[in-house]
C-alpha cells in the first residue's frame, strides 16, 4: 500500500478529449420505435403537408368576397350547392354566390378561399345559407405547404425524436428513419471484496451495487448496459475481462475497487489492452478524484474507469459518463436527460480546495421559494444519494456557497 | 351537419374522476430492468448496510486514543501487526499501540475504532508505523448500518426506481422486486380521410400521425402503446374495434375525426360498449375542448377521445393523458416524466375566454434570462408543436398574460 499522487484533469480537460470517440453506427428503425432515438440524417420535407387546403373548421367553403359586410342584423345569402365529404375531392368549385358544407379536415373546394364557421349561419329550408359574419380569405382553412413545405429542412442530424417529431414525420409519411445504434456499455466491477448481488456475504464482502448503479445511468442515458459480473484482483483475470468487453462494446466502464492496490492493477489491464492509451488518470472533481479514461483498441473505444465508491462513482457518471454517452450516441446537443433547477441554498457549504466540489441536495419548496438543501454524508454512503433529487456543482476556485445563494441543481432523471 | 354545444367540464373536475381507475397489475421484475419502473410494495432493508465495520480510506486501522496528540514535530509510533486483506476478516484485533493496515472497503479488525489515512503516516524499516495527525473515534470509516438500518423502510409503494434506487435495493441483495405493469395503451384511429403512414394520400386525405404522436407520448410516461390502425366512420366497425381493444388494453385511446359527424358517430360506439358511462364531453381547456373521458367494462378502463387537430391532441394528452397513465401506472406523486421551468414571457398573450388556454412556447436564453416565445399557429399544424419546448398555461378567468410575466413551463419530455 503506497501512497499515489494524481496528476489531476480538470473536467473541461477530460471533456476535452471526447472528440476522438466517434459516435456508433447507424441503423434504420420503424417510427414505431424511435421515440428518444437520434437521427443520424438530416430530414427534409418530402411533400407539403397539408398537401390541399384544408378546413379548420365545421362550416361551409366560400369565396370571402361573398360575405364581406355581413352581419347579424344584415346577413349575406348564398346558395348551398352539396358537401364535400371527408376524404374525397369536391365535386364543384364553388361560384359566385354559393357555398359547399366542409366538415373539419375536408378539402376546400376550387375558388373557396375561406370557410364561414357553423356557429354563424343558418340554413334555411329552401337550400340558402345565411352569414351573420365575413371572414377574410383564407380564414378557417389550412394552405397547402403551410404546416411544411416540401424540400424544407425539418430535423438536423443529432437530434433526439420526440413525440411531436414522430407526428411529423408520420404526417410526412416516414416510415422509417436512421437513427445512430444504441451504444453498448460493457460495466465489469473488479475487487476481491466485492459478490453477487444473489449472494450473502461473509463478513468483510459487499454486493455488487455499483454495477446495478451504472447500467442503469448508461439504460437511462440511452445505452444498453451488460452487466458482465465481478472480475477478481488479478491482472490476467481483468485483462481478459476487458479484451472480452473490447470486442462487443461501445464503451467499458469498470468499476474499480477503491483501495490503491485494486486501482494499480485495474490500470496495469487497461495499459495491456491493445492500443491502449491512459487520457486521464485523476479528474478535479469531488467526488471522482480516482477516475481513469482511456481509449483502446483502434478505432479507440472509451474506457472509464470509475471509482469504488458509490457516491463517486455515480458523480463521475453524471459529469463525465453522460456526455461521453452523448458523443457516442450522435447527439449534437448536450444530453436531453435530466434538467436543471434553480433554486437557492439553504446553507452554506465549503468547497473542496482545487477540486470542483458536486454536493448532493434535495429540493424543497416553501411557499414560492425552491429550497436546495445539501445531503451530506461520506461517498461510501449510497443512502444519501437516494435522498437527493440532484446536485450542486461548487466550481473549481470557490471556496464556497453562501446560505440563501442562488445555485442551479443539476437534476437526477427522471424525477419525482 | 349540427352545431354542437358541450357541458364543459374543467380540468379539475375531470382529474378528480380518475380515482375510480384502479393501477394495473403488479408483476416482479429482475433488478437489472427495474429502472423507471414504479414499485408495487414499500421496501424495508433487510438488513444492515454495511453489515460490518468498514474503512472509507486506504491507511491503518487504530485505537483512536493512541494518536491523540500526534503532529508532525511530535509524531506517535504504533506496532504495526500486519494488514487487512480485502473482502476477509481481520485475523486478529488490534492491541494498545498496536496497528493493521486496512484498504479502502476493507473490514476494520476488533477493538480498532477509526482509520489513520496513509497520508498522514510513515511505515519505519523496523515494522513501526509513524502518525503524524490525531484521528477522533469514528474517523474514515463507516458503521455498520451508517447506511441503512435493517428494518428501515427505504421506499414507499408508487416510487419510480431511479439508477441510485437500484443501486441501494442492489446493496441490499434485492435481485427481484414487485412493481406495477406498464399500463398497456390501445390506440385507435378514426376518420373517413385518414389512410396509413406508409400510403400516399389522394387529394383530401392525410395520414395518421396523431396515433404516432400519442403513442410516443404514451411510451415516454411508462405505457405500452399498441398502435390499432384506422377505424371507418362507421358505428358497428367503431364499436368492435372498441370492444376488442377493451379486451387486451388499460387504456383505450381514440383519436377521432375532428368534424361534429365523426365525433357523433365517436360518442355513440363508445355508448354502446358494455358498462358504458361517458364521464366527460367537452373540456375547459383550449386547445382540446371536444375530448371525451369514458368508463368502459368492469372493472371501468378508461377510454380518452382525443382531438382530431394534432396540437389539441398532443395537449390533452400532456394535460389529461399523463396523470391518466400515472394513475394506472400506480404512482403515488405526480408523474416523474417532464420538468418546469420558470421563464419569463416574450410577448403580450390573451387567454381564451372560459378555457385554460395552454399555450406552446420555446425557451430561449438571453444572458441570466430564460424567455418563453410563444410560437403561435392554428391547432391543425405539428410544426409550431415541433418548435416548443414546452406549454405556458394561461389560469381560467385569467384574460392574458404581460410580456415580461413570469411563468412556468410545463417542459415536453425528453428535453433538448
């Protein structure tokens, strides 16, 4: 057991390095199922949508000059020539002095150019119409194009889809859609302590919980995690292990044992792997300190690795692991998961000297104010994390956050 | 073609009809796919965590009282016994004066009460180690059950699992857990002029979108949407359609033809299903007023009418839909799915007289402050939907809203 020294990374520093990871490839996917998936193309408009004019509105097609003046107390009359029914295309255009009826989402009629509503009108018996009100051209009714028009760019590539997107698109008649693959994300736990989560522990031992931790972060952040289990302290055992992860993931994270031995013989594996390359070993953040990222194998593959404690190791996910995710994933803007909240801190706290400081909070409202209030705990400790609905960064620099100042909560998705 | 009045029912007077709806069944699902899930049962820990005394910090473990007093000019010497190996127990306790080296996570041996941190300490040739700092009893370690205390109910029933969830109830050895079904979502289409996504439409007719968009909806807030295809405007095929969604869904969701004829025809098969009771017609909200709620079968499913125009649909589905699926889903507070913001309006905004008028906006950012711009266009477009992040509600009885007012956003989910 000998004592280590970091040489250590700003996040920007690392963050820095994910450009030379290049998102996954790319696969088509049924409409159906690409809620929250990424396009992988632009998308243009193949078609106007509506393509025809379209009625807004339960009431009857006219030419707009026809009622101009008309009031209740001095109605114009037109004379109804038939219906347009849903779905079909109108039989007559509409001449001067007449009408058509037009149920909502029916085709105009040629030289109708507005649609009088229902609720102004009567019929009378001998088939004339009667307007209380003009409408202007174009009233009631949708344009061709108006919603989109043909070759307009709707959607770039690296964007999320979703719900309304898919609307959209169906509209458009997309049937299906390229969207970056899902990233695989390998999570190995190393450490002699460390068993099953099935099984009971002889004193000293504890459950795999990191693992279960970060597949679900990576599930969350749309990856397909793997558990692939506990890999003993021993460097052939965890060589192995990550060579296997190499070949059939997008990204391996390894959660390592915390003591310094475990952390040595994790990275002496992560250097054996072929055309490994150690970016950082040491991140300024607090928790996370004993963070590594690599890249192996060719093309370079990501390799986080994350450190033993659960607090840390689900600080260094959210700061570091979720934009890696991101990079992998195609997005072009930062992760559509998880929000922010202002709120303001409901004491002060002492930031962690060169080290950007995360401090889990809760938040709590008190009539119109969102209180912040820190969780403290050791990072040992999964049980404050639970309690809290997301965290507050103490920058690099800071000595600290007063009482009463305001903070913004980076928020744990999904929320409650 | 008859003008239509409705007996407008408010927003809360129709949340307040969905007790009657009872959650779905309750199935057990493996830990590893239990993320977003909500759970079924509350969860007490059954047992300590940990379950042992054990160091936060690589160093030695001591008697507290044997360092007091230590400093770097006046340093106390301790016999060191040997080491603690990972995930094993102590060999032997310590002694006054005495030490064992214990890792990170390992178990702190008998009669130790704190942990010097390597840092502070000198390994002398002749097996003495030096101490440079006192540590107080308790110092870099964690108790047993510091964590959590068997016995200690850690969730209440109806709590979506969150990454950090999992990882405790992992802790805990917790491999299977009950949670709620997902609640399944039928999705029906109706409409003379609708065709399916993969057709061209002739002149006067548009494709589904609207099962596309509330299915993606319905996916995002834990559903299972099942997309039904396109019912004639015809009673008897509307109402088999409807009876044999009852049979395999929680929720039946019908998007119905906007025009009065279709909505008629609606109403009259949702009448005629067994056991039904039309709870609501026509909603104070704008846009969405001609949305139905329905009870149907027995046990009563839910049936929701939705709007023909996508941009009303899309907001009773936000407004009514979403609490509708949380109830089913059987969560306790509202629904994790979808965040606020609070922005401050960009332009002038005059309510609808006698509705709640929920309005889209997309946020912007201009130095510290976050504007809501309303993207304004009739209900019949997807685009201006495509645009918003979100909608800003307009209270009923509220006339409008002052540039400059700050509001919430109710925030689409996922983000960008």
């Amino acid at each position: 057991m000998t004592l280590e020294f970091f040489r250590l990374q700003t996040r920007e520093e690392v963050l820095a390095l994910y450009p030379r990871f290049m998102p996954v490839g790319v696969e088509e996917v049924d409409l159906a199922a690409a809620l929250d998936r990424v396009l992988a193309a632009p998308v243009s408009a193949p078609e106007d949508v509506p393509s025809f004019p379209r009625s807004s509105m339960d009431g009857y097609g006219v030419r707009a000059a026809d009622t101009f003046g008309a009031s209740v107390g001095a109605p114009q009359y037109l004379e109804i020539k038939g219906e347009v029914p849903m779905g079909a295309v109108p039989q007559r255009p509409v001449g001067v002095g007449e009408t058509l009826r037009v149920p909502t989402g029916a085709m105009l009629p040629p030289n109708a150019d507005a649609v009088v509503m229902l609720e102004y009108t009567a019929e009378h018996p001998d088939g004339t119409l009667e307007v209380r009100r003009p409408v202007a051209p174009g009233e009631n009714l949708l344009q061709p194009g108006e919603d989109v028009r043909e070759g307009e760019i709707l959607f770039p590539a690296g964007l999320p889809l979703r719900p309304q997107d898919l609307g959209l698109l169906a509209a458009l008649g997309v049937t299906h859609i390229p969207v970056f693959r899902r990233p695989r994300v390998a999570i190995l736990s190393s450490g002699d302590e460390i068993v099953p989560i099935a099984a009971k522990p002889a004193a000293g031992q504890v459950r795999d919980s990191n693992a279960y931790l970060a597949a679900a972060q990576a599930a969350e952040w749309g990856g397909i995690p793997a558990i692939k289990g506990i890999i003993a302290d021993d460097f052939e055992a965890l060589k192995s292990a990550l060579a296997a992860a190499l070949k059939e993931a997008d990204l391996i994270l390894i959660s390592g044992g915390s003591s310094v031995g475990a952390r040595d013989l994790t990275l002496e594996a992560i250097k054996a792997l072929p055309a490994a390359d150690v970016l950082a070993h040491g991140v300024a953040i607090r928790p996370g300190k004993p963070t590594i990222l690599a890249q192996v194998g060719a093309p370079p593959l990501p390799l986080l690795g994350l450190p033993g404690h659960p607090a840390s190791a689900a600080v260094v996910m959210e700061v570091l692991g979720k934009p890696l995710l991101a990079r992998l994933a195609g997005l072009a803007g930062p992760s559509p998961w998880g929000g922010e909240a202002k709120a303001l801190l409901s004491r002060n706290l002492a930031g962690a000297s060169g080290r950007e400081d995360y401090v889990r909070v809760r938040l709590r409202t008190e009539g119109e104010t969102l209180w912040a209030d820190p969780v403290l705990g050791p990072s040992g400790l999964l049980s404050p994390l639970v309690k809290s609905d997301g965290l507050v960064m103490i920058p690099l620099g800071v000595e600290g956050l007063l009482r009463g100042e305001p903070v913004r909560v980076r928020l744990f998705s999904p929320g409650r």
